[in-house]
C-alpha cells in the first residue's frame, strides 16, 4: 500500500505492517528484512511516478541492485507499521542511486540506500533507454527532502 | 559449514550453496539473502575466534545490527558456492564492525561491512564486557586481509 | 490489508500483491511463501472477529502452528494480486484449525490448512482461557464457505 | 551437508544448523522455514540417488510443488541441529510425492510430504521421462522407513 505523496517532489510513501515471520529470536523485525521493505518501496515509487517495473520485466530488463547499505536507528516489533519513503538520489547512463528513510510511529526507525543497474536477461549492463533516463533525471529530489 | 583460517589472521569462512529458495525471478540469489550470509559467517567467527553467540543469547544480550552495507559484484545461481569471509575491523565500548568478502568460484561476488551494538533484552544499549573487549581487541585484521 | 467479508459468515480475507523477493527462479511466488500468506490472513482475521493477536503475546501466550497443509493449484508471479480467505474450521480445549482459499484473477491458487496450539513462552501447552474459547466456537464456518 | 544413508534404502539426510534469521519472537524456527528444509533435503536426494536438479533446469524442466504437509511436533532453536531425511513415496507419469521426518538431538521434530508435478518453462505439466521415471520408481521406499 502506498500513499500519495504530500510534497511536490518525487517521493512515494509505502506503508508496511510487520507480520509475525519478520520477526526474529529477539522479538524485532530481522534486519535483513528492511532490504526487503526498500524494494517495496522503489516498486511503489515506479509505479507512481515512471513507469510499472513490470514493464521492465516484459522488455527483458531488471534492475540489479549493486550496492545497499542501511543504518539501523530503532527496533521494530511485529504488528507496527512502517512507512518507507523512497526518492532517486542521481541517475546516469545505466545506473541509479534510491535514498529511504523509515519512520516508526514511534520515530526515525532507519535511513538507506540502493544502487542499481539495468541489465539484461544474461546480466549484461545496458543503457537505460534516453526517454526513460530523461524522465527520471526530472524526478531526482535533494536528499534533504528525506531528512 | 566454516573452514579453517590459511592465514594466521583471524578471519573466518563459511562455505554456502545455494537453495533454490534464495533465488528470485531474475534468476539469481535475491540481494537480500546476501544479509543473511553475513550473519552466517560472523556467528561462525564468533565460536571460532571469541565465544558462540548462543552464550550472548543465554546471558540475555544480544549483537543489534546497526549499519550494514553490500557492494554486490557478481550474480550467483541456484546451486553456486559462496564462501563468506569475515573478520573484525574494530571494537569500541558497545559496538564492533566487521567486514565480508563473498566469493564463488568464478571470482569476488560481494563485499560488505555490518556494525553491531551490544543490547539487552529491552533494546538498550550495554558495555561490551571488559574481557570479551580485550579478547576481541585482539581479534582486528587490517582491511587489507578481505582484499 | 484485509477487506469486509461480503457474507455474514466469520470469513476474512487479506489482500496481498507479491512482492520480487517472493519469487524465485521459476519465476513465480516460491510455494514456502504462501505458509507466509496464511499468517497473514489468520492474524487479520484474529483482529476482525476475536481480538489482536497482540492481546495474546501480551499474556505471555502464542498460537503454535502443528500442522500445515497446502494444495497449490496455479501459479503466481511478481506484482499479482492474491486473496487469501480464512474461516475457523474447529476448535478444541486448547487448539484450533484454520481452512483457508487463495484466489487471484485469474482462478484458485491454493486451498490449505493449519492447526495452531496455544503454548506458553516455555512452549508448554495451555487451555485456551474458557472465554476466548466460547467466542471463538461461535465463528465456526462450514467448510463449504471456502469452496 | 547431506549424510550417506545407514540403510540400503534410497534415503538422504540433509543436516541443518539453524541460523538466527530463521528464527521468530517466539524465540523458535519460524515454521515456513520447514517447508525450506524440506527443499534443502529433496534437492540433497535428487543429487544422491537419481540426477542433480541442475540437470533439470538446464532442460528447462522444474518439479513445480503441488502439495505440502508438515506436522509440527517440537520447536527447534537457534544454532540447534535439525536432520532432515527424505524418501520417495511414489512416482507417477507427471509426478512424484516424497516423504520426511525431522529429527534433532532432542527427538522427532516433525513429518512431512511433499508432492511434484513436473513443469516447462511455461508451468505446463510434462511427462517426466521415461527413463528418469523408470529410475527413480526404484528409489520408492516403504513409509516405514520414515518413521
């Protein structure tokens, strides 16, 4: 579930409720869980501002995700809700860099970041289509917007 | 599954196939997964070169993930072996930072770093014991050993 | 996300679109996630028609799952939306078994089971409290609701 | 890591450490994760006594799941060692249904049956091949073998 956005920028608020096999021995979500909430996301955020990632998908092209690193601020336990609010940082020639930041009702739950590259089905970097570059180099947001 | 140091360095690697269920519809391991192998390893360095995690458990602490990031370099494949290598990059009061290396035989796969902080059962953070601090001190490995 | 149930039977049911890290290189939803979507379900239909799951954690007390069952009928890929509906089928002193049926648009996906026992935190298990237990036996469902 | 068999039976034994994501805040494995072990130990099987699975995604053939069971007989915790042995039940045209048990140090963990319908890449069911059939219809083990 994603919410519209209250700025004018390019942002996508995705909104999480944290089911019980995402918690782990300690009793909070399992960190590696939160690479997952990003992709949610950055799905969202394509869809609501690009175009669908399945569109991608049925043209043979994924992004792969070449670098992730998350900063883990507050723990989060099963049945709260986590919103994650994701813009593009920069985008090149086949590359792009999405920043996050989740909130707890509680507050600041994490900030994070992701790398990705277009590729083909065998893995191949390619070029990400002019159109769909120049559409997204209009959606880059100051990273203060997610601050 | 770990293997023994070749080095006299205390590094630690864990050797890891590929279930079919960390795979994804790209046809490879989904980058996820690859946060998970992490805590493979440092579990298998923690009883290696310290003491098992699982005494942390039964004392009531825990190592919370703090940061963790992954430059992901190469695809691995249903069936593949990773090898995780891991050592420490350092230790302060509460917290210490590792660093990873992933390889498969086809070459570097990933590298990584994770930080953690020591916490009790409500979250809050607690002072590395003195003794597991020093012995742990002892256990830093220039960053050069994961390159 | 859960909608109303359309007849006047204790059924509910929770819409969820698949996430990437849901599928695998088949390049459909890996079946070990649809255990997944039955949580799901069964905690939004908890809080629908008996009271949060939370309440129970609370007390110190977990349903324990004993038995799974799953008959997968059609595939499902990244970004479908499944429907998966959940009815009580019986309840016991201190166990109770869920009928569940997962549709998406194009046709039933999966039919399946499971049998849940209320434990303590030492994993012992424990009567259901006698008044949860008459609430509860009030929203049995023929299984026919599910077919 | 998979053990040889102790019997002249086609059976294969899978032994798995349980790492700390598998676990949930119940402080045990997160019972979606047997229907993973259950995996773990069929692919182990395939590899030992017939033909590795590779052999079949190379072909362009997958065992689609159409049915899974699990009985959940004791909880399993992190680090703890869970074995899991395997047989096939019986094998059909399109089709095959194995059979588990589940066994740590402290007993039996849990029973199991999976059911496998071989797909094309296009998840239409295809005879499984002759002689593949032929081979494996020798592999079938009594029930009691497993218990």
């Amino acid at each position: 579930m994603s919410r519209a956005p209250e700025s004018g920028l390019a942002l996508t608020t995705t909104v999480h409720r944290v089911p019980f096999y995402e918690t782990d021995a300690m009793g909070i979500v399992h960190h590696s869980n939160y690479v997952r909430f990003l992709e949610l996301a950055r799905i969202d955020w394509m869809a609501e501002h690009h175009r669908p990632y399945t569109a991608y998908v049925e043209e043979e092209r994924n992004f792969a995700t070449t670098h992730v690193s998350v900063d883990y601020k507050k723990m989060v336990r099963f049945d709260e809700t986590v919103e994650i609010t994701v813009g593009l940082e920069w985008i090149r020639g086949a590359s792009l860099r999405l920043a996050y930041r989740l909130d707890a009702p509680a507050g600041l739950v994490a900030t994070a970041a992701t790398e990705h590259a277009l590729v083909d089905t065998d893995g191949r970097v390619r070029r990400i289509p002019k159109d769909d570059r120049a559409q997204m180099a209009r959606l880059v947001v100051p990273l203060e917007a997610l601050r």
